[in-house]
C-alpha cells in the first residue's frame, strides 16, 4: 500500500514516538518536497528533525503539476497543496492529512483520507499497538500540542470500542 503523508501527521506521529508505524503499515511512504521542506529543512533544530531526515523509508516527490492549481485548493498551504495535486497524480491508497480545509478538498476530489487517528486505529487492526496503546496516545498528542476537537477524540475512542 502506498500513502502520501502531510507534514502533520509526521509531526504528531514522531512527537509521540510512533513515526515507525507509518512504514510498519505502508509499503511506500511519500511526501511531497514541499512538506519535506516544512518538516526537515524549516524544521532543523526542532524535535524530531533529525528523525525525519534519517527516514530512509520517506520517499520524496513532487507534483508534476505545481502551478496549475484548480480554484477547490486555494486557501491551502504549499505542503497541502502539493499533497493534493500529487495524490490526484499517482492516486495512493491514502491521503494522510489532518487539517479540515484540505480533508475537505481530499474528499471533494475523491481521494481516500485518513488522519493521524485513522493512522492509530489502523495500526490496531493490523496488530502493531494494542487498542490500549492507541488510547493512550491520544493524551500524548494532546499534551504534545496537537491540536485535536473534542468531536474527533470522542470518534476515535469510540472506534477503538467498537473493536
């Protein structure tokens, strides 16, 4: 399975320690240069940066398509946007993305989205965490400044439930 990943789900990921998950479950790991930008270059010095870079598992590409930008993405960031165009290129098996504005365009062209929780639900039910480690992460991310709405925390423990 192939999967291109916004800078995000990288980060919220590698914040809590379980950046390893995302080649554990996927046979190919994409970003976009302009993510890998975000998170590796901008990033340097930052926590995680150098875990990023070392990711031999993260294959960088970029769109082919990088200035024709169809009106549904504007208000997107560079690293959203070339997510995007690059997903309605080589069609993954999935979109990682959290931010609503670009889930919502995802959605619109559709392409098949999961999240940073969707990535944990996932890595239940091919056996890599527990479902007690992935509702344990949840705070992790929360006191690691992700930001994610009450409305999404009660889904996603109510996902691990019906488990």
């Amino acid at each position: 399975m192939r999967a291109i990943v916004n800078a995000t789900p990288l980060i919220a990921l590698a914040a809590i320690g379980r950046l390893h998950l995302l080649p554990a479950l996927f046979d190919e790991v994409i970003v976009p240069q302009a993510v890998y930008r975000e998170v590796v270059i901008a990033g340097a010095g930052k926590p995680d940066a150098d875990a990023w870079a070392a990711a031999r598992w993260l294959r960088v590409m970029s769109p082919d398509q990088d200035t024709a930008l169809d009106a549904l993405l504007l208000g997107l960031d560079a690293g959203e946007m070339a997510v995007l165009l690059l997903a309605r290129q080589i069609r993954p098996d999935w979109v990682l993305i959290d931010e609503r504005q670009a889930r919502r365009v995802a959605f619109a062209l559709g392409l098949p989205v999961k999240g940073t929780l969707g990535v944990l639900l996932s890595t239940i039910l091919t056996g890599l965490l527990s479902q007690d480690q992935a509702l344990n992460d949840l705070p992790h991310l929360l006191d690691q400044g992700i930001r994610i709405s009450p409305r999404w925390q009660d889904w996603f423990r109510s996902e691990i439930g019906a488990l």
